[in-house]
C-alpha cells in the first residue's frame, strides 16, 4: 500500500528516514544536554533537529528508495 500526499512537497515528510535521523538526533542532543563538555554549545541542541529535519526532507525520500529498490528486487524468485 503506497501513501500519496496532494501536495507534492507534502511527499517528503512520509519519508521513514527523514523520522528515523529526527528521533536520533533528539535522543543525542538530549543526552549531551546533560554532559558537562557540552555546557558551552547546549544553545546548539535543538537547533540541530531543525537543521537535521531540513537536510532529511531533502536526503530522506532518496534514501527510502535506494533500500526500498534493494529489498523489493531480493524478494523476486
């Protein structure tokens, strides 16, 4: 079952990867928040998911099917 959006820039936010590289980097940012190395660049740590959110609307949808092409061609007999 494929999902389609309207809107063609819509397309890009049902990208798996686009979500998979948000969630990492707040999981990271969230742990460094807390480390004392990272005192001096916390105000860098949220802004950082907006920034990887941006570069994943862009890199995601490719990367979705480069591994959706590998996958579906290795289940054909």
């Amino acid at each position: 079952m494929t999902r389609t959006v309207r809107h063609a820039w819509l397309q890009p936010f049902l990208s798996t990867t686009l979500w998979t590289l948000v969630l990492i980097d707040i999981a990271v940012m969230t742990y460094l928040e807390n480390q004392d190395f990272f005192k001096d660049y916390a105000g860098w740590a949220w802004p950082s998911v907006l920034i990887t959110g941006i570069i994943g609307y862009f890199i995601g949808p490719a990367i979705d099917r480069l591994f959706s092409r590998k996958s579906s061609s290795a289940n054909r007999p």
